[in-house]
C-alpha cells in the first residue's frame, strides 16, 4: 500500500494526501503497518500489514 493508493481505495483527493500520510504515520507508531523498505525516501514508501 501507498499513500496514493490509500487516497485512490477511500475517494479522497490529491489536496488531502497529509491527512493519509498523518493516518500512515499514525498506524505504523500503534504497529498495525509496517513500513516495506525503511531505507525508500518518504515519496516513495510502502507499507505492509505488521504481520508480513
């Protein structure tokens, strides 16, 4: 998953992508996403369920 996969999956427009990137964030501190590769730049990060 990425940011602008999640944004595409709930209909939310491109002016609203810092409200995903703030759900992102939020579910990878409380360990429910992971992120896939630690060393990508932000711009291109993926995320993965923690479990993977």
């Amino acid at each position: 998953m990425t940011n602008t996969s999640l944004r595409e999956r709930f209909k939310i427009e491109k002016n609203n992508s810092p409200m995903v990137s703030k759900l992102l964030s939020l579910a990878v501190e409380r360990k429910l996403i992971k992120v896939f590769d630690p060393n990508s730049s932000n711009k291109f990060k993926k995320y993965i369920p923690y479990w993977a």
